[in-house]
C-alpha cells in the first residue's frame, strides 16, 4: 500500500476539477478584475460568479461575501473590525453626550468558547492585551457549549458571540441554531468559524440566524490561501471596519487586488460541494463507521472523541490508553494523520480541545486524529487499522 491521506481536517487536495478551472486564469486570463478594459472585466465576471457559489453553499446573498486570504483573515477581520466598529459608534455616542470630549475607546465584551481554533482565541487574547475583556465559554465531555450558558454570558457591552460549526480536533458541531435565536433577541452579533463544515454539512446562514461566518477554500477540495467572511447585509445589517486600508476592493472592506485564480477555483470548489454534500457525507460517515467498528475490535478500551452524533462526517478523534501517538505515527508513515490538530502537532503542546472535554495531559499524548475525504476508500481504512493491530502489537 503506497501513501494515505487520512488528514483532511487539516487541508484537503485540490479537486481536479477545481485546478482545471483554475488554470486559465493563470495564463491566458490574467487581468485585473478592478481595470475596465475587456480583459479587466472577464477577469471580475468569473470572481462574481465564484462569489454566487460560495453564497449559495450558505445560503446567502452574494453580495454578502468578501473574499480574503483564507479563515485565519476572515477570522481577524470580523473580530477586529467589529470590536472597533462598534467601539467607534459607542465613542461617538458618549462623547456627543459629554459635548465632544474625546472619551478613551470604550472596552467591549466579547464571547467565545475555549475549544476554538487560535485563529479566534489567538486574535481574542490580542483584544484582551488592548484592554477588551473575553468570556470564554467551557464545553461539556462532548464538546459541546450549552446556548443557556451563552445566554447567561451577555452583559449590555457585549459585542458579539463567535463560535465554531465543526470542530477542527475532536467534530463536535455547536448548536448554533440554538445561538443564534440567542443572539438575535439579545442583539449581538453572532459570527461562526465554520470552516471544517463548511461544504461538509448543509449551511443555512439565515435559519441559523448567523450575522457573520467564517469558509475557508483548502478544506473543500480548493486552494490554500483563499477564503469569505459573509457579512449580513438585510436583517439586521452588519457592520465592521476593515482592518487593512488601500483601494476600495471587496466594497472597502478588504482592500487588495484580488486573487483571481484561486477565487475561482474556490467558486468552483463551492459549486461542487453544494452538490456533492450528501454523497460526501455518507461516504465519509461510512468509512468512520467502518473505522471505528475496526478500531473496537482492535482496542477494546479505545475511546472517541467528540459527540457521537452531532459531528463533521469524516472526523474520527480516538485516544487509545497505553498507546503513544507518537511511537505510532512513527511506525505507520504509510499514512498521513495527525495527533491533534495541525496546527498544535508541529510543537507537541497538549491539546486545548482534548484539555477543555475533560481528557488529560496522557490521554492527548494517546490520542489521534482521522479525517477521511471523498477520495479514501474501504480497504484504506481496513489496511489502516490491520498496520495499527500489528504494529500495538509488537510493542
Ligand atoms: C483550518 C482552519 C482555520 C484556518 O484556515 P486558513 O484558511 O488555513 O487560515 C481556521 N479555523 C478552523 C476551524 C480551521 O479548521
């Protein structure tokens, strides 16, 4: 057996019928969507169908969608620009009381959740430096926030709520539903990192009542370096600063030439999943299925991760006692997964999500993440776990 991708919730390769779109736009089609000669035009017709797709894989208006360099961007651009947007408004509100008094930036109060990627808790710890204060949410042994307790969390300064769909580690989907009936009484913003199920699980931004949210182009099949913030524009319409100033692209509020190809390809990728979502589902829920049964057999006192319904498809998280992920992953280099999450892996630090469902230091050196795709198929998985048995094994 040659190489295994089983990683797929830290990036996914490229659809090859998302390259083939792709390519002309890097040779023949080369023009600057903002120029108005011909060639500036055909170049700013693709990037707005590509920006149909992603808005119709949510649900959402197309002009709602902003494109930028992926979710990390997305992420810092809504959590910075709408702390200081709002922190503007309420400035200019205090100081039109005190009679033009410049008042000091008011601090604002925001919500997450600790099982978040740095991509949030990373730009929320930054805030926290500048003098904002963050509540940050706990989870239950599934992995789950209770909305009750986002609810128990608004104080009248709170600016918004920001929560993962899928969880990049350990699956679990929030409730976001809940939330956002939540939110949207309380009149808080509500964005969602929603970049490992987005083109995984049905996205519908207005059933969810989601003001903002979070795609991201590599973990649907696309292109690294290409991703959307959606901001609501109707009902109640949203408003941030952009975080980067230079040319009035993406309507001011992500300034910069855009990347044509790889938006593009990420409509296209959109496109494909907004089909496929069903399919893929049941593809990847039958190959964890097929996985754990195995898994089971194998390590009887395995444990999974995560909640046990409520979860991306192909995310299977599983600590198996007494076994280190290390010494496998060393011994099983057929197969590309990984101890954690991507990003945590390179430096071996205990995982925050493992650490926030109740697992201990141990455990999440015992732990290992699976992330099947459209393209694994059966006998990978049984190979996988065949290597695994043998391997345990001869320790
Ligand atoms: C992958 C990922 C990100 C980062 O996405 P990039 O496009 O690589 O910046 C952010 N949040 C979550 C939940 C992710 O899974």
């Amino acid at each position: 057996m040659q190489s295994i991708y089983f990683d797929h919730n830290a990036t996914t390769p490229v659809d090859p019928r998302v390259l083939a779109i792709m390519l002309p736009y890097f040779s023949e089609e080369f023009g600057n969507a903002s120029s108005f000669h011909a060639a500036g035009r055909r170049a700013a017709e693709a990037v707005e169908v590509a920006r149909a797709h992603v808005a119709e894989l949510i649900k959402a208006e197309t002009k709602s969608i902003v494109f930028t360099s992926g979710a990390t961007e997305a992420n810092n651009l809504f959590l910075r620009g709408c702390v200081s947007f709002q922190s503007t408004q309420s400035q200019l509100t205090q100081s039109q009381a005190t009679q033009a008094q410049p008042a000091p930036t008011p601090s604002a109060h925001l919500i997450t959740c600790k099982t978040e990627h740095p991509a949030v808790l990373d730009v929320c710890e930054k805030l926290e430096a500048e003098g904002h204060d963050v509540s940050y949410l706990s989870v239950d042994a599934t992995g789950k926030v209770d909305p009750q307790a986002v609810h128990a969390a608004i104080r009248p300064e709170t600016v918004l709520v920001s929560l993962m769909l899928g969880n990049n580690e350990v699956g679990t989907l929030h409730d976001i539903a809940a939330v956002g009936a939540i939110t949207r009484a309380a009149g808080v913003v509500f964005h969602c990192d929603a970049s490992q199920a987005g083109g995984c699980v049905p996205i519908d931004v207005d059933a969810l009542q989601l003001d903002a949210l979070t795609l991201t182009a590599h973990k649907m099949g696309g292109p690294k370096g290409i991703g959307a913030l959606f901001l609501r524009r109707r009902k109640p319409r949203v408003r941030i600063e952009p975080i980067l100033q230079g040319g009035g692209h993406e309507q001011g509020i992500r300034p910069g030439t855009l990347n044509v190809p790889a938006i593009v390809g990420f409509g296209h990728a959109a496109e494909l999943a907004s089909q496929e979502i069903p399919a893929r589902q049941a593809h990847a829920f039958a190959l964890a299925a097929e996985f754990d049964r195995l898994i089971l057999a194998a390590f009887p006192n395995r444990i999974v991760n995560g909640h046990p319904v409520d979860r991306l498809p192909g995310n299977y998280n599983v600590t198996l006692p007494g076994i280190s992920n290390r010494t496998l992953r060393e011994r099983l280099p057929e197969v590309a997964l990984s101890s954690g999450s991507a990003c945590a892996s390179a430096f071996q630090k205990p995982s925050h999500v493992l650490r926030a469902i109740g697992r201990s230091v141990e455990d999440s050196q015992q732990t290992l993440r699976f992330g099947f795709g459209p393209t694994n198929t059966l006998e990978e998985v049984r190979w996988t776990v065949q290597r695994m048995a043998d391997i345990v094994a001869k320790l």
